[in-house]
C-alpha cells in the first residue's frame, strides 16, 4: 500500500519521541554517574570507588547509544515527504545522508554500542590486578572497542562505496540484485524525485554475523558470571539482560532483512523499519538501566555506610559492608566468606553490586 502523508508522520514523531526519551535517559544516568565518582572522590570512599572503575566505559556506552539514536533520525522519511527539511535537497545530497546513515549506524555506532555492552559484562570477571579498578582499564577498554569496530566501520564502507561494482555497474566484478548494496531509493512524491533510505541486505548481514559473535559470547559470560552469583535479584538482572540481547538483537536483524521485500514508498517498509528501531531502542534502554543505573544506584545507597561505622577500625567496617553487599548475616555465610581467598572474594564481591545488585538492607 503506498505511504500516504500520515503514516510518515506518525513513524517519524514517535521515533523522535523515543529519541528524546533515550537521551534524556542517557543524560541523567551520565550526571548521576559524575555525581556519585565526585562524591566517592570527594569523601574518600575506597570500597565504593572500587565499584565506580568502569564510569567511562558506562558513559561511553551511554554516548555510543545516543549517537545511534540521532542517527536513526536522519533515516527518517518524516524529512523528505511533502516538502520538508531533506526534500528542499539536491537528489545527490539526500543519497549522501543515506550513505552517511548506513556507515555510521551499522558500521560504527551498533557494534561500538554492542563491543561496549560485551566489555561492561566481561570487567567483574578480569583477574588481572586491578582489574576494571584501574584508570588504564578504561583507556584500554575504549582504545580496543574502537580497534575491534574498525573492520566493521571498513566493510560497512566497502559496500557503500563499492555499490556500483557489486551490482553490475560499470567496471564490476560481481553481479549482485541492486537490494544487496542498495542504500535509498528513488521515488516521485508530489511530482518531485526524492531519496528514500534503505537498508543494503549485504550490510545487514554482515551486521548480523557481528552480532550472532557478540550474542555467543554472551552467553559464555553470563553462565561465568552466575557461576559467582549468590543473590537471586542479581540472577534476574544478568538473565533480564541475557533475555534482552537474545531477543532483541535477532529481531533487528531479521526486520532489516526484512525491509528489502517491499518498497521505501509503502506501508510495510516503515514498519519494519520502525520495529527494527524500536527493538534496539528497548535493549538500549534495558542495558543502560542495568549496566548503569543500578550499579551506581546500589553503590550509593551505601554512602552512609562509613559515617555509620566510623568510629570502628577498618577491619571491622570491611567485614560489615561486605556483610551487606553479600546478604543477610548469619554465621554459615560469614564463616564461608571467611574461607574464601581474598581474590574471588574481591571479584564475587564486584559482581555483586557493580553489575547490577540492588544494596539490601
């Protein structure tokens, strides 16, 4: 069925609205993220700084999510239907922004926003002294997210550039059907010729074998980090998130291949397109809740722990705040603590409350 001018319309504001939504989200968990790593700098909470290691991967994973979400608005055919923004466009430049879009969503910002959600998980369960504790496991982490997306971004790119010889054109060297490489689509929308963006097949699947990787290894680390859980809310966080990605993620990836069947005039497309948004858009706001928002969260309502404790020695304010970052105190529990060497018990303990464990009181 052709798009008449309010489904458009009605695509385009919802999708923006979502946007909004998300980077309101984004901002806040970022400003609360900078409140909590002054206020453990500020006061000298030690133990509670050990849970604020990750902060920059958090807001870069924010940042990556965000990036995603503004680009998704550049897509839309709200902008270049009757008249508007991306219409008053020469036909070049609208193709341009398509090109632009496919590049840097599906070659640079979903799998830096996929390679950051894999290293927020995998942090807990490095050994390594200092672990996810050290400033130089931020740099690192971010240099090898954008090292590990440059193939990506490279093949991404290939396509893109590559359109006119993967299709036939002049000089190629393979002949595929133009949906394969394909990334808009020209159509007459009240007599005058407009670009319509599309999802390239090749650069979907390609996408789509980044994220099955991501998906695998995912798994791996969920069944290694329950394997250190001891606390059934954070067994619903890490299989909350597991359930996420596992969903999520193929149903992206199947819509996208999906949009190919039918034109970018017609009904069918802007749904699939919108449904392939709205379902990263629901694992974007997911992840950030629980790799963000409950990890800070949790630690900050043990503020007031040292204040409590202050006139008692170390050694007995750390076996009190990991009584509660662990549980309920009874003497089966303490005396299993106590048996525990000092590495798993530092890792169980990271685990417990950096990823997502709610403080019990």
């Amino acid at each position: 069925m052709p798009l008449t001018k309010l489904v458009p319309d009605a695509f385009g504001v919802l999708t923006i609205s979502l946007v909004l939504l998300l980077t309101l989200l984004g901002l806040l968990c970022i400003a609360y993220s900078f409140y909590f790593q002054s206020h453990v700098r500020k006061h000298g909470f030690l133990q509670l700084g050990y849970f604020s290691g990750p902060w920059i991967i958090r807001i870069a994973f924010i940042l990556f999510a965000i990036c995603w979400a503004v680009g998704e608005i550049l897509r839309l055919s709200l902008f270049r239907y009757h008249r508007r923004i991306l219409s008053g466009l020469d036909l070049r430049w609208q193709e341009n922004v398509c090109k632009w879009y496919t590049v840097s969503n599906l070659g640079f910002a979903e799998p830096c926003l996929f390679l950051t959600l894999m290293f927020l998980l995998r942090a807990p369960l490095k050994m390594e002294s200092g672990g996810a504790l050290s400033g130089k496991w931020n740099r690192n982490t971010a240099c090898y997210i954008v090292l590990y997306c440059v193939p990506m971004l490279a093949l991404q790119l290939a396509v893109v550039l590559s359109e006119s010889r993967l299709n036939g054109g002049s000089g190629s060297y393979v002949n595929l059907p133009p949906s394969f490489t394909r990334t808009y689509s020209q159509v007459i929308i009240d007599g005058e010729e407009v670009a319509l963006c599309v999802y390239p097949l090749l650069s979907t699947v390609i996408l789509g074998v980044f994220a099955a990787v991501l998906t695998a290894y995912l798994f791996w680390l969920g069944r290694q980090i329950l394997k250190l859980v001891i606390n059934k809310r954070l067994q619903k966080r890490v299989y909350t998130l597991i359930f996420s990605v596992s969903c999520f993620l193929p149903l992206r990836i199947i819509t996208l291949c999906l949009s190919v069947l039918t034109k970018a005039d017609k009904i069918g497309f802007e749904a699939l397109s919108f449904l392939a948004f709205l379902s990263l858009f629901c694992l974007s706001v997911v992840s950030i809740c629980l790799l963000v928002y409950f990890p800070v969260s949790d630690s900050m309502a043990l503020r007031g722990l040292r204040d409590v404790e202050e006139e008692d020695d170390r050694t007995v304010t750390e076996e009190r705040s990991g009584a509660l970052l662990l549980g309920p105190q009874t003497d089966d529990s303490l005396s299993l603590r106590g048996r525990r060497d000092s590495r798993s018990s530092s890792q169980e303990r990271y685990v417990e409350l950096s990823l997502f464990l709610e403080a019990e009181n």
